[in-house]
C-alpha cells in the first residue's frame, strides 16, 4: 500500500493504492490471484 494525505484544520484526508498478489500451489483450482484498487480516507478531529 502506498499513498499520500493532507492535514487539514479540522482533520485529515488520505489517498492511497492498494495491491496483493498470491500464488497458490501448482495443480490447485487457482493459480495466481491480484488484488488491487484505490482507497480514500477521512479523519475527522474536534
């Protein structure tokens, strides 16, 4: 995961991308498996 965020006054907003990767075992039903995809998140402080 690697993103990037700002903080505001009133709280913080964070930006990141996100990526998993897995390979399974030769011979079962699923070989290799990638995960990936933004995120977006907002802390609020008071």
């Amino acid at each position: 995961m690697a993103g990037v965020g700002y903080e505001f006054g009133w709280g913080s907003v964070l930006a990141t991308w996100r990526y998993l990767g897995y390979n399974f075992k030769s011979g079962s039903a699923v070989e290799s498996l990638n995960f990936n995809g933004p995120t977006i998140g907002v802390a609020f402080r008071w």
